[in-house]
C-alpha cells in the first residue's frame, strides 16, 4: 500500500532545496497550496506564551490551562463565561491583525501563477492577506462564522456572520478595539471573564444557541459557500492534477492527514509532471515512491519563504 511505504527525510541543504522549490514555482504551470496550522503559527498566530497570557491570564489563574487551544475545550458552567472566552479568542485569531507579513509574502511568490489553496485553518488569514477568494477551500469551518447548536429545519446548512456579536462581548468585557481591529486592554480597567446575558448569541432561525462553525462533530454546517469552494477544488484538480503542478504543503501536521498530505502524496505519485513540496519545521517527510520528485524543507517556514523572495 502506498501510505504504508518508508518515509524518508531528505538530505540536500537548505539552500539546495531553496533553489530547487524556486525553479519549481517558476518552471509548474500550476500551483496548488496545501496549508495547515503551522503556517499561521509561522505567521504570529501562537496560542501559549506571551500572547495567551496578554489576553487570558485571568482565565488561566482561575483554571490553570498554559494555552488558548486547552481553554476553548474547557467546560464551563455558563454560557456568559463561555463567551467570555470564546469572543477574546475569535477576535484575536480572526478579526486583530495578522502579526506578520508571511502570508502576503506567499501571496507574491503565486499570485502570477495559476494557483489554489486548500487549508484546515479556521483564522481566514488567506483572504485577509488579499488572496482570491475564488481559489480558497477553508475545509474545517471559520472563527468568523456561526452555526446553530442544534442545525435543522430553517437552520439547516446556514451560518451566520459573526463580527459585530462578537465585538459587542469583548467591548462588554471592558476591553477597547483600536481602528485596525487590535484588542486594547485599558490601563487600570477591569476586565470581566462574562459576557451580559442579553448578549449570548441564538440562532435568528430556529431559536436554539448559536456556536462556533467549526469541524468537531457531525453538526459542523457546510454551508452554501463551503459546497461552492469544495466544487471549485474538484475542478482545479480535474482540469490541473494531471498537468506541470507543484503540491505546496505548508505547516501541515498529523492530525487530518487525508485532508492534504495523503492526496497531495497520492497526486504526486499519479501524475509523474508533479512536484511535492513540504515546508514543516522539523517535520517535512515525502514517501520513496516520491522522494526523487519531492523537496522537503525541515525549517522554519518564515525563514523558507523569505528565502523564496
């Protein structure tokens, strides 16, 4: 079976592989982006630290999760609570700037070429940094959205933008938003972990609490606009997978292989036009069936895209 084959590392340097994944964008007739969170954690988008302590040290003290991701798993026993939390977290992962440039800087190494991207990051940061939204599949959902808890009847495959819900619990939270979307936190103001009652969110259509749309069960809402970008994804690849294209994996880990690294392995090995490239820190394998046609990138994905430029 291909995906029980030996993965290997590669052994060209850096800068050997820089050139090469160069000549590759220059030479494909067809670029096809495969994007996961190590791409937007490259882009500033860290959950632990500095930035999670900035904004959630009151929820950390009180229950001793050390970053974002534990803390959106956490139980809480009301909903104010609950979104009091979950607003801070959306708007700074989706509606606060994106804290570096990498993601326009991909944009400039493929905006001349015939280009998709499919990406299991939920933050938007494509086509906030100016990509096409024509060439985006976002597969697992979008902080800027909600759904239904309980999607049926009217509710059924909708979601509902979420901008201003969420900017009125985080102003409600004593915080201030600055002009480009920063989270201020207002020197000797407190700020409340709640949001007021009036403000939880319910579905305009079906009466029930609204949440977030993102993949974590069978009620994940593909909406209208996901079948539109899973179809445009088909037709790029019926039109393009067979032809001189370069499968761009960036920063995509384990935890959803079959969304990207195993057809863009499979696509590869199908079509020997093909070029596999993995850009992952300390993560950038391609199977032997591939390897000759493959340039994996073991570095930071910053460092690699500025060298590109």
């Amino acid at each position: 079976m291909f995906l029980k084959t030996k993965i290997m590392k590669s052994t060209p340097s850096f800068s050997d592989n820089i050139q090469r994944l160069k000549d590759a964008l220059e030479t494909c007739d067809s670029v096809l982006i495969g994007a996961g969170a190590g791409l937007s954690t490259a882009a500033g988008f860290i959950y632990t630290g500095e930035r999670f302590e900035k904004y959630f040290s009151d929820f950390a003290d009180k229950y001793k999760f050390r970053d974002m991701y534990s803390g959106g798993f956490y139980p809480y026993e009301t909903m104010e609570e609950f979104w009091g939390y979950w607003s801070r977290y959306i708007w700074i992962n989706r509606y606060a700037p994106i804290p570096n440039d990498l993601y326009g800087r991909l944009l400039d190494l493929v905006k001349d070429k015939d280009y998709f991207v499919i990406t299991t990051n939920v933050d938007h940061c494509f086509q906030r940094a100016g990509f096409d939204k024509k060439r985006l599949f976002y597969t697992q959902g979008d902080y800027g959205l909600f759904q239904s808890q309980n999607p049926s009847g009217p509710s059924k495959d909708k979601t509902y933008d979420n901008e201003q819900i969420i900017r009125g619990m985080v102003l409600s939270q004593g915080f201030e938003i600055a002009e480009d979307g920063t989270l201020l936190i207002p020197e000797g103001k407190q700020i409340s972990m709640t949001v007021p009652s009036e403000l939880i969110p319910y579905c305009p259509d079906d009466g029930e609490p609204m949440t977030t749309n993102l993949r974590a069960d069978n009620l994940f809402v593909e909406d209208e606009g996901w079948h539109l970008a899973a179809e445009r994804y088909q037709n790029f690849l019926r039109t393009r997978a067979s032809g001189k294209i370069l499968f761009l994996e960036i920063g995509v880990g384990y935890n959803t292989p079959v969304i990207i690294k195993y057809p863009f392995w499979r696509m590869t090995d199908e079509n020997p036009q093909a070029t596999y490239a993995c850009l992952n820190l300390n993560e950038a394998y391609s199977p032997d069936q591939i390897s000759k046609r493959s340039i994996c990138i073991n570095a930071d994905i910053k460092e690699v895209i500025d060298s590109l430029s």
